[in-house]
C-alpha cells in the first residue's frame, strides 16, 4: 500500500544551516558515522534516495529531502568520524550542532545506536547534550539484524539501559530486513503532519 513517504523526494543538500529555507516540520537522523542514517532514510522511503556506504563519513553536508513542500527528513554526516580535517573529526562537529540548534520547526531527532556496539561515548554525550538542550530526541537501535534472535531479547534491554530507557521506549529497526521500518514510518509521516496524504 503507498504510503505518504513513498513521496519523499531529494531537496537540497547544504554545509551551510542557514542555508537550508524554514520549513513547517521536519525530522534529523543523527547518529556515529556508518550507524545506517542514510540507509534508514532509503528505507523508510522505500527507494535509493541516500548515498550509503561501508566506508565511514559517506554523508558530509546536510541533506534535506522533502514529502509534501515543508515537511522535511534531513540526513546528516555522521559523527565519530577518524579521517579528515581535524575540525570535523572533533565530536559531532559544528555543522550538525549548528543545524540541530537552529533548526525551529524540529519535532524530532532520531539518534541511531548501533544495537550490537551498543551506545558509544560520543552517543551518550549527544545524547545528554540533546537533553540539555531540550531537543526533542527517540533513540534507535540500528542494524539489529546482526543480533542473533536468541539474544534480541536481552540485548534491547542492555542498550535500552544504557541509553536511559525502557525497552519498549528504544526503537528496534533493521534497516536491511525492514524489522520496526514500518512503525517509524507512520511516526515520522504523523510528526511531520503528511500521515494519511497519497
Ligand atoms: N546489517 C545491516 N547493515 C546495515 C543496516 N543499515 C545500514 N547498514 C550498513 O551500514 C553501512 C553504513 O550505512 P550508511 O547508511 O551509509 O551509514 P551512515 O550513518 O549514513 O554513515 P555516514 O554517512 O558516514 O554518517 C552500510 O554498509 C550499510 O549497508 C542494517 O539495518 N543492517
Ligand atoms: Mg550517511
């Protein structure tokens, strides 16, 4: 069945966030580099919308794609990143703190943990700068296809725990095998108000 996100469609991408227009609403995916932001981005929309990539630090600009004009998915580099010019390999560098900051229609920020790593020391400290802040944030747990079934139990428990949460607060998803793509996918249509379009 089509879905309102089957409509996404590539906006713009910027280094710049003050380059990026206003928008009504609008959701960030954050998240260590190579923890599957873009490829949940291609999932969610059910197309290659999203460069991917094995290789850490694929993302380097902001990337908005947009599902009706103003409501907006926005990918950004990754953090964690051990290559490149020092000022963008510390923490998760000016340009995702900048956006996150001066974004003002953001109703959500979804930050993605790998489910087998578990957080980082880099994901935890977004995650408290996040809640400093008052940013709205949902924590997910990526790539759980890695984790085998017999354990998925006990080991949503752990990440959830050290996140701060209760299992059934931390979003299961396998970008790759669609596990919880589905129940994200209504989320983010109704947050960023395109529930119910197409
Ligand atoms: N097994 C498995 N692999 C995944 C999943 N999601 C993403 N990957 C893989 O993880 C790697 C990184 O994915 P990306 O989506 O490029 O990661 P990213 O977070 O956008 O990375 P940056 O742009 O560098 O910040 C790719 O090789 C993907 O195929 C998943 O659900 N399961
Ligand atoms: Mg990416």
């Amino acid at each position: 069945m089509a879905h309102a996100l089957d409509a996404v469609r590539f906006l713009l991408a910027d280094t710049d966030p003050a380059k990026l227009g206003a928008s009504l609403a609008e959701v960030a995916f954050v998240g260590r580099s190579n923890s599957g932001k873009s490829t949940m981005i291609n999932a969610l929309c059910r197309k290659d919308l999203a460069r991917t990539s094995n290789t850490p630090g694929r993302t380097r600009t902001i990337n908005v794609y947009e599902a009706a004009p103003q409501r907006r998915l926005v990918d950004l580099p990754g953090y964690g990143f051990a290559t490149g010019p020092a000022s963008s390999r510390e923490g998760w560098g000016a340009m995702i703190e900048g956006y996150l900051l001066s974004s003002k229609t953001l109703v959500a920020i979804y930050v993605l943990v790998d489910a087998k790593l578990g957080p980082t020391k880099l994901d935890v400290e977004m995650l408290n700068w996040l809640q400093a802040e008052s940013l709205p944030l949902r924590v997910v747990a990526t790539k759980t296809d890695q984790v085998k079934s017999s354990r998925a139990f006990v080991r949503r428990r752990e990440v959830a725990q050290l996140v701060g949460l209760t299992p059934e607060a931390l979003a299961w998803v396998s970008s790759q095998e669609g596990t919880g793509i589905g129940e994200l996918r209504n989320e983010i249509a109704k947050l960023i108000g395109v529930a119910g379009q197409r």
